[in-house]
C-alpha cells in the first residue's frame, strides 16, 4: 500500500464490504477478519442457465424451467443474501470504491470456477442505467464492476455501447408480466461492429428474475453479437 492509499485511509476509513464493520489503517483488503473466513462464493451445484445455487438434483432451477431466456448462460459469485448489506452500501450509499474489491471477487470467482467463459469472452459490457437515473446517484454500479473485472481478467470492457433509451421503472414494484412490458425495447445498441461476431458477457450486480438481462441480450444477439453470457455479483435465489 502506498503513502497515498494510506492517508486516502485516514480521510475515509476502510470498513469490510460484508458487513460494514470499520478496519485497521493499512489493511490491505477489504474483509474483516470474520468475513475472510466465512464469506463463500457459489462454488456448488448451480442452475446450468441462470448460476442459481441448486439444492435438489436437477439441471435448470424453477425460474429457468419457465422462463425461455435467449442468453446462453449466466453466473453469480454469491448468494444476493451473502451481500445484499454490502450492495446496499456500495450503490446506495454511494461508496464508489468498494467496486475495486467486488470487481477482484468477481475475477477471481470467474477464473477459478468458469475458466472456460473467462477465455470465451470477448468483450464486457455492462447493464446500462437510464443517464437521468446515472446522474442523479452519481455513477452505474455495473460499469464500476465491468471496469474493475476487466483489469482482473484482462479482457477488454465496452460502458457506453449498450444504452437504456428510456426510463423505466424499478422491477422490484412490479409483476412478473409488467416486468416484461417495463423494459421490452428499453435498450439499444450504437455499435454494431464492435460486438458483431463477439461473445459478450454481461455484467451487473443483481441477477433476480432475468428480464432485465434477458432483453439486453436480445439487443446484443439482432445487432450480431456470437454468444452472450452474463456474470452478476449476486443472485436471488428462485
């Protein structure tokens, strides 16, 4: 840690991403003690659709068994219940900086468990917010972690292609049809030809029922992309 990073230290003190709880001065990551040894990635049976933690013996979870998403398959480094104080923090809060230290989770989550779309990929690309919406919280969450991911994983990361040209609502306050309807042509592309014949992985923080995602990849498919994958920090277990 250099002279900078420890007085930026001072200024605002470190806390652990998990739980919040304040660090000593000059730790060099961002789990307390506690954290690093109970924190747990996604490292069991998943759903071969969404990444959703399986704890009964089949391929694809509830959610993906009725649901025909076009995406070819997605991944989750944690459970949204392992981190959900920490998102909170991180978006709502407006901490910035805690994007370093989820974005390093995240690759190392890909590159030890999902080697195979880490080398696939050619291009991040990161769930884009409404610009209203971006101005008014100051920064998008999705791009913060696309950018930090894609320094960890050294694949090249693409933040203003992919674009939300309207404003929608928050899916959270709607039905599983009103969610379809609220973001269906809510995106598009400015670029063609840096995502044609491309296998793109998109990125976000959340992955809860998958509409969202699923119509950002049916963006990315009509405007040539080869293969869209998605990796979230998080899922919501269906």
């Amino acid at each position: 840690m250099n002279l900078w990073e420890m007085l930026l230290q001072w200024i605002y003190p470190p806390h652990c991403i998990f739980c919040q709880k304040l660090l000593k001065i000059g730790k060099e990551t961002m789990l307390c003690m506690d954290c690093e040894n109970t924190f747990r990635y996604n490292d069991g049976p998943v759903c071969q659709k969404c990444g959703c933690p399986m704890y009964i013996s089949q391929k694809y979870c509830d959610r993906c068994q009725n649901t025909d998403f076009v995406f070819e398959r997605g991944i989750a480094a944690f459970s949204y219940d392992m981190v959900k104080e920490g998102i909170a923090h991180f978006k709502l809060k407006g901490f910035k900086r805690d994007a370093k230290p989820f974005g390093e989770l995240m690759g190392d989550y890909l590159l030890t468990y999902y080697t195979e779309i880490a080398q696939q990929s050619d291009l991040l690309v990161p769930v884009p917010m409404y610009e209203k919406k971006q101005k008014k919280r100051g920064f998008n969450q999705s791009e913060l972690l696309a950018e930090e991911l894609s320094k960890r994983i050294q694949k090249k990361c693409s933040i203003k292609n992919l674009k939300r040209i309207r404003q929608t609502v928050p899916q959270s306050r709607l039905s599983a049809k009103e969610r379809k309807a609220n973001v269906k042509d809510a995106f598009a592309l400015e670029n063609q030809e840096e995502i044609r014949q491309k296998t793109i992985l998109l990125i976000d923080d959340i992955f809860t029922t998958g509409i969202t995602m699923d119509e950002c990849a049916k963006v990315l498919y009509k405007n040539g992309a080869k293969k869209v994958f998605f990796f979230c920090l998080s899922i919501v277990e269906s």
